[in-house]
C-alpha cells in the first residue's frame, strides 16, 4: 500500500524496540515465573508510584478489572453519581457491583461531570461519585472533595485516559479516594492491556490485592469472594521498556495536539481546546466539536473516511443510550452531554503521526 493510500486510524500504539523488549523478557525463560506478581511486576510497581507520584498502586490485568475490583473493595452500597459521557467500561464497572449509576450532566468546556450538578442528585442511598478525567482533562477535583467530605462519600476517579497527568504539580491519581488508570494498547502508556488502581489507604490496598487473586489472605484463608485480574510478567515487562520512553512520547503527542490547535482554532463552528489551567497534560485526546459546521459531525466522519483517516466517534452514543442501559434511563435529562456526544469527533492523534499527515487532516476539515 502507498504512503498516499496508508490509513490513518485514530490511534498507533506505541511500542519500544524489539531488542530491548526481548531484554527485559529474556529472563523468563530461566526462572519461568511468568505471572501472580513476579519481579517484573514489583519493579514495574515501583517504578510507577514513583513516576505518579502516588502514595500505592495495584497493578491489573487491565483497566476494566481495576475499577471494577477497586469499587468492589470500597464496598460500595446504592446509588453512585456517574457521567454519561464515557467509554462503557466506566458504567458497566457500577451496574456489576451491583450499584445504581445515577448520571450527571458534564462541563460543556472540559466535558467532565459537572461538579455544580453534582449535589441536587445525592440522596440517602449514594454511597459515591465516580467521575472520569475524560481525554485526559481533569475534573474540577477541589469542588468534587469538597462535596465528598460534606456528605461523606467516596470518590474513586476512572483516570483511564489521565497517565502522567498533573494538576497544580499533583500526580492526577493522588486525588480522591481511589484512581484507575487504564494501560491499553491505545493509551499513552500501555502494557498491551494492563491497568492500576492509584490510593493512600493501606486497609484498602490489602482488600484490593486479595480481590484480584480470588480472594486468598495466605496459603489456607479465602477471605473474599474475588477473581483474577493480575498483571503478568510479560505485560509488565512491556510497561517497563515503554516507561523508559515516556517523556518522549508525551513530547511528541504535544507537538501533534499543538499543531491541531494552530491549525483548528477560532475556526468558525469548530471547538477545539488547549490545556486547562494549572494542568500538565498527556496530549492523549483531541477531540474537536463542531458547532453548527458547514457540514454535520457524521458527514464530516464519511468524509474524513473516504479520505483513509478514520478519526472516531469518542464518546458516541452517550451511555444512557446503549441498548443494556436504554429503557432503564429513558428519563434522564442530559442535555450538554447529549449535545457533545452528537457532535463530536476525536482527531487522530498518537506520537508518530506526522505532522505533515496532521496538517492534511486540518486541510481535508477546512476545505470540505
Ligand atoms: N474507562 C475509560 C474512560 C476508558 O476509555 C477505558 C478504555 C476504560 C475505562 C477501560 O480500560 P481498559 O480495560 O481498556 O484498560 C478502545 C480501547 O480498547 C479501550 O481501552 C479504550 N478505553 C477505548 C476508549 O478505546 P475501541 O473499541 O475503540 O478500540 P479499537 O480496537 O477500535 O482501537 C482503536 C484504535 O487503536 C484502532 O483503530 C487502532 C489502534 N490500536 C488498537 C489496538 C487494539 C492500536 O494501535 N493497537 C492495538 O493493539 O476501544
């Protein structure tokens, strides 16, 4: 296939050099300890709370499992304030524990859960919020403590999309009570599928531990009715050669996101939008949102498609829309998410994207 014709997707994971993978993973085939925390698990772990700046971090088999077992081991009961613009893992991760979502509308700037809707819709069953710091931009987190302490809840932050994020020179996943953050394959840091879950408590690192190894507390005890959701050796080996490369890669999607930003703003019907104040960001998303565009968010999809760039409909449909969830929320009022799930799109955007393949996209969305 000619570079002409080469797809563009929405994303590229990125993946250290061969050799060096195989250096790290060349060891395995001498000691044969390939998961259940081996050494390259407790160094990649070591290594992460260092680079979070975080306090203590479980390492998972991905990012689904760790929010899904952090709210298990928060024991969690009722209602949890949620946002329904996001990736299915975050409401799906509520509704198996067994807990009601009650969806709240976001920012129309940052596209995080609103904090000023937040606390019309707490009652005696919500037991916690759990907002997400979606592409990356950070939810208002000194609103959404100071909520949290007045009525005591919990809060334990989806930071799939929030690696290396930080605000006011705070590691992102030091906030709130818990953080996950996702190391999928298309993320800015990936183990091929991995996740972790961010925390300051030590009780509720010990229950979160057991939970992903089925519950066992030691060689003869099953104290929790767990599963598994760990993290092997060859997954951590992969965090450990693309941490090395980290800063690099970040610096590279910075360039991208900027030269989305010098080409897309103050454009007539395109929102586009730089980094927040006080935050240091990971470049992982760029989503633009067109507002009343010569052409609608769909036709511009087909367009940029026919064209091999297959930019995604990130967040879309909004999650109270999916058949599973449809019936159950049909009353929900979500007009600013309902707005930006119609109308957005999420640009292509990873570290190796030529700049001059950016520039073709920005010229394919003008002149269209
Ligand atoms: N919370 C939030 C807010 C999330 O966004 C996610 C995951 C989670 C929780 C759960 O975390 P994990 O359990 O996944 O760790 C993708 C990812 O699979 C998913 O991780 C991610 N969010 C979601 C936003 O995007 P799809 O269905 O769009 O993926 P797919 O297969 O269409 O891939 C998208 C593009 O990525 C491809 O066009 C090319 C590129 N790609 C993909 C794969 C699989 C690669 O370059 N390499 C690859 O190996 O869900």
């Amino acid at each position: 296939m000619s570079s002409e014709n080469k797809k563009i997707l929405v994303t590229r994971s990125s993946m250290p050099d061969f050799e060096e993978y195989m250096e790290e993973i060349r060891p395995l085939w001498e000691s044969a300890w390939l998961t259940n925390m081996g050494p390259l698990h407790e160094r990649l772990r070591a290594e992460l709370m260092d680079y979070l700046k975080v306090d203590g971090i479980a390492l998972f088999t991905n990012g689904h499992m760790a929010l899904e077992m952090a709210l298990d081991a928060m024991q969690l009961s009722g209602e949890v304030i949620t946002t329904p613009f996001t990736f299915a893992s975050t409401t799906h991760a509520i509704v198996r524990n067994g807990l009601t979502p009650v969806f709240c509308d976001i920012e129309p700037d940052n596209y995080t859960i609103d904090a000023d809707k937040i606390e019309a819709l707490i009652t005696e069953k919500t037991s916690a919020i759990v907002p997400v710091h979606v592409y990356g931009k950070v939810c208002d987190v000194e609103k959404i403590e100071a909520i949290a302490k007045k009525h005591n809840l919990k809060v334990i932050y989806d930071a799939a999309h929030a690696f290396g994020v930080k605000f006011k020179g705070r590691g992102i996943g030091s906030f709130g009570d818990a953080s996950m953050f996702s190391f999928h394959a298309t993320k800015v840091f990936n183990t091929i599928e991995g996740g972790a879950v961010c925390y300051s408590d030590s009780d509720f690192e010990k229950t979160l531990n057991f939970l992903k190894n089925f519950g066992i507390t030691d060689k003869e005890n099953v104290d929790f009715v767990g599963g598994n959701a760990k993290m092997n050796e060859f997954q951590a080996a992969m965090g450990i050669c693309n941490l090395k490369h980290i800063e690099r890669e970040i610096g590279k999607r910075k360039k991208v996101v900027e030269r989305y930003l010098e080409r897309l703003e103050d454009k007539e019907g395109l929102i586009v939008s730089g980094v927040q104040d006080g935050v240091e960001s990971n470049y992982a998303y760029f989503p633009m949102v067109l507002d009343n565009y010569k052409i609608s968010r769909n036709d511009l999809y087909d367009y940029l498609a026919g064209h091999n760039i297959f930019a995604r409909k990130y967040f879309y449909p909004l999650i109270t829309d999916y058949n599973c969830y449809r019936e159950r929320f049909a009353d929900c009022r979500l007009p600013v998410a309902r707005r930006i799930a119609d109308n957005v799109l999420t640009l292509p955007c990873y570290a190796d994207l030529p700049l001059e393949t950016v520039d073709k996209i920005c010229d394919l969305i003008l002149n269209v």
